[in-house]
C-alpha cells in the first residue's frame, strides 16, 4: 500500500491516492501540498500493530499496521509521518495516504495527542 501510494503521489494522481485511504485525505492534501510531493519514496523507520477492538455497545475498531516515514519533500523540508494499512472487510485501506505530512497514528497504546510525538530522524 505504501507503495501505491508513492507511486500515484509522484504521478500526481490525487484522487487515486485519496481513493486508498479515508475522508480526510483531501484536507491533509491541502495541508502537506500538492507541489510538496517528495521526488523520492519515504524510508520506513518503524511499525506497529493496532489490534482491532469491540467496545461497549458492540462498536467496532479496525486495527492494522502503522508505518512510520520520513523524508524530504519536493521543497527541501523534513517530514515524519505515520499511515495506518488496515483491511476494511473490502481489501486493503490506509489512513493518511498523504505520507509526506505531518500525521500521527493515535491508538490505545499511545493514547498522547499525535501532535506531541518527538520527531522521527531519517
């Protein structure tokens, strides 16, 4: 998935990388920057797992695998970024395709505010 989404990033196809992921994508879009796409794929520098859980009331969480990433964008800046691959009962989703951003994966396990996570060295 993330290489998908690397490959319709760097072919500027925008509503194929938004199609992977959830109803965000385009706001995160419009926050990263379209003309920032980073020339090269992000390097992989960890991963997780999110169990998938049922809470009361029966309501349900998917779990999946988050990747974390980082490179250089097309305009010479650091970024660090988490995308969540899960599999919707449809085949494979993410959350936050828009891997160059500035995104965090908040879950059970790291329940601080995505915003306060220290910074990934590439």
């Amino acid at each position: 998935m993330l290489d998908r989404a690397v490959s319709l990033a760097r072919a500027r196809d925008f509503e194929g990388l938004c199609s992977l992921g959830d109803g965000n994508c385009r706001r995160q879009l419009e926050t990263a920057g379209r003309e920032a796409v980073p020339p090269d794929p992000p390097t992989v520098v960890g991963t997780r797992t999110i169990p998938t859980t049922t809470t009361a009331g029966d309501q349900r969480h998917l779990g999946g695998v988050v990747l974390t990433v980082c490179g250089i964008d097309a305009n010479g800046n650091h970024y660090d970024s988490e995308m969540l691959v899960y599999h919707s009962g449809h085949g494979l989703q993410v959350i936050n395709p828009v891997y160059w951003g500035t995104t965090r994966i908040a879950d059970s396990a790291n329940p601080v505010p995505p915003e306060t996570f220290p910074p990934v060295t590439c």
